[in-house]
C-alpha cells in the first residue's frame, strides 16, 4: 500500500532532516497516499509502468 509524506505548507520546501526528526508538525505520513484514480492529462489514457525494469551495464 503506497503511503505519502507531506510537508507543512510554509515551514519546509522539502522532506529534510529538520522536518523529519527535530519539528513535531512538520511533516505528515498519509496511507494510503492520495493519488487520484484519473489521470491528470486531458487523453484520458492512464500510463502503466513496465512491469520489468532494465539496468544496463556501462
């Protein structure tokens, strides 16, 4: 289940140390993440990930 971590609008502009160990408000844990079920773009086709991920070796 994919979870999603926010920052307080206005205290961080990134999930840092700061917001994660020393301010109790900074950062929130939400799970499930919020993830809208409709793509954002206007072609109504949902991108799928593939389902193999390739590493190609220098």
């Amino acid at each position: 289940m994919p979870g999603e971590i926010s920052v307080a609008a206005g205290t961080h502009e990134f999930y840092d140390f700061n917001a994660k160990y020393v301010e109790d408000d900074a950062a929130a844990l939400s799970c499930p993440a919020d993830i809208p079920r409709k793509p954002s773009c206007g072609s109504g086709n949902s991108r799928q990930l593939p389902s193999t991920l390739w590493v190609r070796k220098a």
